[in-house]
C-alpha cells in the first residue's frame, strides 16, 4: 500500500497571490533528500495512475508558468515512471488556422483523458487571460469573459468525474535572466530562447497582473491553483509531484487492484499446459 503521509492537502485555502512568495524561496538541502522524496513521489504517481485504471478515473493537470519556470523539467520527472499508454502530454502552442475559426475552449476539449488515463496539459486554456491579456493578443471584453467560461469549463469536467489540479511555477524576473542565459551557452538548449521569450519580458508587470487575477478567479475547491516557487528546481519539482498525488487521489486508497483469484488460477493452468 502508497503511504500517503506528507501527501494530504489541507481544506481549500483561498486563492493563492504571488505576495506569498515574497519570501527567501524554500530549498531541498541536498542531491539525496530530492532524490528520496522525488522517488517517493513518482511512486505514489504509479500507484495512482494504476488506480485511475482500475477505476475507470479521469485526471486533468494542468501546469503554467512564465518562460524557463520549469515546466518541461517538472512534466519529464511526472511522466518518467508512469506508462505511457494511460499518459497523454499536451503540449500547447499558438492555435492553427482551423482552430482559430473555433471557440479557443475547443482544442482543448478534443484533447481531454479517456476513463483511466491522465492527461498533462503544458500550457492551457490559461493562455486567454495570461499572454493573450499581457501582450494585448485578444480585446479586452473577450479575456474579460473568458474568466467566467474557465470556470465554467472546469465545473463541467468536475461534474462529469474528472478530477483536475492547475500547477503555476513562478520565478523572479532575476532568475529567468539567468536560465535564458544559460540556454544560450547550453549547445542543447540554445533553440529553447526565442525572440517570444525577450519580447515576454518587456511586458512582466502586465503578466504579474494577469496572473494574480487569474489564481483569484479560477481557484475552486474542485480544481484548484498550487502556486509554487520556481526558483530552486528541486523544490518545485518535488513539491509539484507530492500536490499533484495529493489531490488527485481525491482521498482514495492507492493500494494495488487485487488480481481476480479465478483469472490467476485460469492464467497458471493455461501457461503450465502450454
């Protein structure tokens, strides 16, 4: 059985602000303590998703941030145990010509989970009020609405059993100066930094905005805003792993399905007389 001890959120709390965040960021002191709680946590992952299984349970995670927050690095250690046949990864982009002639909540819905499967949306339907706002993309009386049809998209899916949790890893200005530098030198990773990402940081107070009235209003006990500090990787890795088991699991028991005793005795049979 998972033991699920450090992974219990608390009652909703209300809406995460990135005030929170005033503070010296916290730390996983050492390379073992990540990778004790991070092997923790991908196992409990595994345990879960082989729950969503059995049960026929569907999960939604959303995860947002601004350039060089980490997501890509926090998906890869979320997707790293799990089997790929009940994961689907989102990677979302600018929309494309036919789903520009579609409501934008469109996509999205063709890309939700079967019963049984997570899926993983890197990037989201947030893009209306977050850089579609900040950058003036979209006029104001449509991201203005959009706030209301989030909220009412994600009610919908709570009412039809899907279980969601929206993850927002913020980093300071400062240390997003130093990762895109980085990029430059990394030979791996210098195609990571685009003209998009200098222009994004022209417009930061827009986006700081943006996303305080985003957690304000999107956060719901249903589908609710984990709002973590990006600036030291391991923290936020760890710590965007043990939320999504938390609720996900929905107070569930993540203890293995137990085989059908008549099945187990069917299979040996076959396999002995074969």
């Amino acid at each position: 059985m998972v033991n699920l001890e450090g992974y219990v959120l608390p009652g909703l709390m209300p809406a995460p602000s990135l005030a929170q965040l005033t503070e010296p960021h916290p730390r996983v002191e050492s390379k073992k303590a990540y990778q004790s709680r991070l092997e923790a946590a991908q196992f409990a992952l595994l345990s879960l998703q082989q729950h969503f299984r059995a049960e026929g349970h569907r999960g939604v995670v959303v995860f947002e941030g601004l350039d060089a927050a980490g997501k890509g690095g926090v998906i890869k250690r979320f997707a790293e145990k799990l089997d790929p046949r009940g994961l689907r990864v989102h990677a979302i982009g600018a929309p494309n010509a036919a789903e520009l002639r579609e409501h934008y909540l469109s996509r999205f819905w063709r890309r939700l989970p079967e019963p049984g499967e997570l899926a993983i949306f890197d990037r989201s339907w947030y893009g209306r009020v977050l850089v579609e706002r900040a950058e003036k993309f979209t006029p104001a009386a449509r991201w203005q609405q959009a706030y209301g049809e989030i909220f009412n998209f994600e009610r919908m899916l709570n009412d039809d059993g899907v279980r969601i949790i929206k993850v927002f890893l913020s980093i300071t200005k400062d240390e997003q100066r130093s990762r895109f530098l980085e990029r430059l030198e990394g030979e791996f990773k210098h195609w990571k930094l685009t003209e998009a990402d200098l222009e994004t940081r022209k417009h930061w107070k827009a986006y700081q905005e943006a996303i305080e009235v985003m957690l304000s209003r999107t956060h719901a006990p249903y589908a609710p805003w984990m709002l973590i500090d990006a600036d030291h990787k391991w923290y936020a890795r760890v710590t965007a792993l043990e939320a999504c088991v938390a609720h996900l699991a929905g107070g569930d028991s993540l203890e293995p399905a137990k085989p059908d005793p008549d099945f187990i005795a069917r299979a040996r049979s076959a396999l002995k007389a074969s």
